[in-house]
C-alpha cells in the first residue's frame, strides 16, 4: 500500500499473474476462476508463503482477500504468520454486484476501470497504453453471484473469528472512495 510503503498482496494479483504465464498451476486456478470458485487452499497457500518470503515485505504487508475461509486462517497460525488487524469492508449486496459487474480491465497494463464510475475516454480502449479493456469472465453477474455466495458460505465466519480475537475493524464501503480509504489507512494505524 503506497501510503504505508508496504506491499498489497492480493491473491487474486498472484492468481492471474499465473495465469497470464500459462503454467500447470495458472491453468487449474483458471478453471476455478473462471467458474466464480475458490481456488483449493493448498495452492492459494503456496503462493502467499512464497510472496511474503520476499525482501520486501520485512517491513510489513497487508494481505488483500486473504485468507477465505476458515482453513487458510488455521494454516496461516500453523505457518506462524501473524495477523495483526482485519479490515471488513461491508457493502450492499445489490451495489457489489453493480461495481463487480462494471469492472473493466486493460488486458496490456492492467489498469482498472468501471462503466459508470471510471470509464475509458474511448471505449474499449485504454487511456494509459492504448491497449485493449474488457470484462474479466468473473465479473458477469451470473459468476459475481456464486461468488458471493462462497464469501458468505465461507469466508463471513471469518468475521466472527477475527472480532473474538479483537483483530476486526468494520468500514462502511459504500461511500467515496478517498473516504474509504481514509478510514482504512485510520485503521490500519
């Protein structure tokens, strides 16, 4: 995270980083995404281990989207990786299904943009490099919605485990952006 010089470590990032490189691992993790399922946590698991082995994450981290569920957060105990704060971003059903169904994504540079709330200056076609933006397959309403039904079948229990151990801090996520992001960088401190 920029503001606190430290990595933003998203599963997903690293998902399709292995993707985008075709190997045996990206290949059954597509499978998986592309259906709107979790990818098995032995893999999920593998990865992070490997990303926070890196120099750059002695100073600190924040994990993105991990861990989902009840298993990874035992494994990350196991592997004697501490979790010193949980941010929980609650959002409206209706509206998470409105933004991940917006979402646009420049297949060269990977920028991000939205059909409403960010949209390219031509369309299809990114302001940064030119390249080409599309809807990623588990951004159609159909995938957004068995993936929402995943996080509340298994990774809302998380929040309950967190908020016993006194981990959890809850942000309303249906506002401005730079004000969510200010209440995250608050409770991050």
């Amino acid at each position: 995270m920029k503001a606190l010089n430290i990595p933003q470590i998203s599963t997903g990032d690293i998902l399709r980083g292995a993707i985008g490189e075709g190997s045996e691992l990206g290949r059954a993790a597509k499978a998986y995404m592309d259906k709107g399922h979790l990818v098995p946590d032995e893999v999920v698991l593998g990865l992070v281990e490997d990303r926070l082995a890196r120099d750059d994450t002695q100073g600190g981290y924040i994990l993105d989207g991990f861990p989902r569920n009840g298993e990874q957060a035992k494994a990350l105990d196991d592997r004697g990786i501490v979790v010193e704060r949980v941010i929980s971003l609650v959002v409206p059903h209706d509206v998470l299904v409105d933004r991940l169904c917006g979402r646009r994504v420049c297949r060269s540079c990977g920028r991000s943009y939205h059909t409403e709330f960010s949209p390219t200056q031509q369309e299809g076609i990114c302001d940064d490099c030119g390249g080409q933006v599309y809807q990623r397959k588990d951004d159609v309403e159909e995938v957004i919605e068995s993936r929402l039904q995943v996080y509340t079948d298994q990774t809302a229990p998380l929040i309950t485990h967190y908020k016993a151990a006194g981990l959890l801090r809850t942000i309303e996520g249906n506002r401005a952006p730079q004000d969510v992001g200010a209440a995250i960088l608050e409770a991050l401190k």
